[in-house]
C-alpha cells in the first residue's frame, strides 16, 4: 500500500474544499469553514513557505485527504517543531490505514530537522487519538491555552453565505 504525499496543486481546491468542511462540521454536521477562509490558509502558506505547507494526500491516484503543517523554532526545544494543524482522510479511504502511512511519512520526512511533532485532538475523535497514541505520541505536559485576539462569529444560518465576522476578543482594547 503506496500513499503519495506531495505539495498542494491549485488543481486540488475543488476536491480538498469538501473534505476541509467536513473537518469543520459541528455536532449537527453543519461546517462553519467558508471556501475563503480555506483559500486564504492555502494562499498564506504558498506565500510564507517557511511558516508551514499543505500537502495532499493521494492512494491509488486519487486524492484522498489533505494535511496542513505550522512550522515554528521553540526556544525551550531548541529547534523547529511541527505543528500537525489538520490531518484528514476523506470516509472512503479510512480504515485502510493511511492515517498511519502519512504519520510515517512525517516522521521519515522531518525526523533530522525538527525537534518534535505536535497536535490536538478533540474529545470526540478518539479513533484519532489512539491511532496518535499507538504511534508513539505521548500527552504533552503543558496545557494547552489560548488568548483570543478576536473571536470568530460563524453563520448560524446555513443558506446564508455571508462572510465570516471577526470581532475583537473581551478584553482586548
């Protein structure tokens, strides 16, 4: 079993845009990833190439899923680490093991210039986490926080397509 991974292709948009929504859906399967935000994550990272990529996935010469790596140097690791932002492998190709085939990958690929790999899950994806947890992932030992600098308001109505509305976090002058 072959997976290929290679560098994003403006021809992948059509195909990778479904699958990036599906990553986003909330409990009542609705997304609330627009194909702007999508294209501007896309766009950011072929312009800031040292800031991270997206890479799709393929099996069988067909696109299969997509990933999405943040690069950063940490003081406190002495050196870059990967930051596993997104991983997603469309429903038909699951369960064949290509989640595991792409971690290799990663692994094989950045095993002599980076410090360590990092990632999240969230509580309903435990397939996921074990699939991390049989690979060699360990919880890290810092929580995890976060300080808004804006909050997102999503859409709450799904025939509307507005744009995405930014405002500023509490707090944040």
């Amino acid at each position: 079993m072959k997976l290929n991974v290679r560098q994003y292709a403006v021809t992948d948009f059509p195909t990778l845009v479904p699958m990036a929504q599906e990553m986003h859906c909330n409990e009542d399967g609705v997304s609330h990833l627009t194909r702007e935000q999508f294209a501007l994550t896309i766009d950011y990272f072929t312009q800031h190439t040292d800031c991270g990529k997206v890479l799709t996935l393929e099996y069988e010469n067909e696109i299969c899923g997509y990933a999405i790596l943040v690069f950063y140097w940490s003081n406190d690791w002495s050196g870059q680490l990967i930051y596993l932002d997104e991983l997603f492998i469309a429903a038909d190709f699951r369960n064949r093991g290509l989640g595991e085939l792409f971690l290799k990958w990663l692994r094989n690929e950045y095993r002599e210039t980076a410090a360590a790999l990092f990632l999240e899950t969230t509580p309903d994806k435990p397939r996921a986490a074990s699939l991390y947890q049989r690979f060699g992932f360990v919880p890290a030992e810092n929580a995890y926080w976060m300080y808004p600098f804006r909050i997102i308001k999503y859409p709450t109505d799904t025939s509307d397509e507005s744009v995405v509305q930014h405002t500023t976090a509490p707090g944040v002058a």
